[in-house]
C-alpha cells in the first residue's frame, strides 16, 4: 500500500512538473518582443542588381493592442509600416512591440511578392528577389 501511494505521488509530481515546463516555454513563446529591427534588401533577379524606389510594407502583429490589452492566443494589434528602399535596395524600420512580421514588396514592371512571415526576435533580415513582368 505504502509503495503504490509513493508510486502514485511520485507521477503525479512528474505531471505537475512536466506541465509547469510546458506552460512556462508556451508563456514565453508567446509574448511580444520589444524593438524589434527590420531590415532587408531588393534585387532585381535577373542581375542581383538593387532595385530603389521598391514600396515595401512592414505588417507587424502583436499579442497588445493599441489601448493595452493582452491576449496571448490571439493577435490584437496590427501595424502597417511604409518604405521606400534606397539607391542601395536597402529598407529598415523599428518596431516597438512585434510577435510575427511578414512584407508585401512592389515595383512597376515587376511582379508583386509577399515574403513568409517571420516570428519576431530582436533583428529581422529579407533579402528578396523580384521578377520583371513580362
């Protein structure tokens, strides 16, 4: 009897510690990160050359929204940042608060592209290729 109660509370303790694990890496999986950089590069495919003028929009979701709120299951803000990329194809911004980022990149003449999003850390790089249309 002594044995099966040790035995039982011995699992019950792996359980419990177990599920603390599990919630304390979802918790922390799950939280805005703060100044976040974004950053990335435009070229024209055909010759690696970079492409200026290329409007890229930065879409960032954050688990905050804009009065405060907090929901770690859902996002609840959204922020839509406008660039331009420079003589160098070159594009940067700083994002206050950001859990997933992803771009929509356009050019006359070439195709439009959306790039796979990215979970946010502290520096995020795109270094994207962009067809001429035909």
């Amino acid at each position: 009897m002594k044995q099966t109660i040790g035995k039982l509370l011995i699992i019950a303790l792996v359980i419990v510690s177990l599920a603390s694990v599990y919630f304390f890496i979802y918790y922390y999986s799950s939280q805005d990160v703060n100044d976040v950089k974004v950053e990335g590069y435009v070229l024209d495919s055909s010759n690696s050359r970079p492409l200026r003028d290329v409007k890229v929009t930065v879409v960032n979701d954050r688990y905050e929204s804009n009065n405060g709120h907090k929901n770690y299951d859902e996002y609840l803000g959204q922020d839509k940042i406008q660039l331009k990329t420079d003589d160098k194809g070159y594009y940067s911004t700083i994002l206050k608060k950001s859990a997933y980022v992803y771009i929509y990149i356009e050019k006359d003449g070439y195709k439009s592209i959306e790039e796979k999003g990215q979970h946010a850390q502290k520096l995020i790089v795109f270094k994207t290729n962009m067809d001429r249309l035909k």
